[in-house]
C-alpha cells in the first residue's frame, strides 16, 4: 500500500485519560480524516471530509 493512503493514527488529544475512552485520528490522508475508536478498532471506522472535520474540531475548542 502506498504510504500516502496508509492512515497514521494517533489518539486525540481530547480523549480521556482513563485508557477506555480514547478516540483515535488518521488525519495525514489528503482527502478523508478517519476516526475510530481505540478500544474497538473492528467496530469499524468514521470518514469525514477534510474541511468538515476542521469546523468540527473549531466547535469542540470553541465549546471547551
């Protein structure tokens, strides 16, 4: 796989720190930013556009 379209996920960093309730990010993709959750990553995965995913982030900083 080309490591262009290979997702690098990394934990939010507005997950808990209790280890249970970690949300995980691949936002280095050019076009989707891909979150799934930590404790289930089977359970399958999100896809949002990059310009969706920013406003998102803006309103949870925003709401802080």
């Amino acid at each position: 796989m080309n490591t262009a379209s290979t997702p690098r996920w990394r934990v939010s960093s507005r997950s808990g720190n209790g280890g249970d309730t970690c949300v995980e990010v691949a936002d280095n993709l050019p076009d989707r930013v891909l979150v799934r959750d930590s404790t289930d990553r089977a359970g399958g995965t999100l896809a949002f556009a990059p310009g969706a995913w920013r406003a998102f982030v803006a309103l949870v900083k925003a709401a802080g």
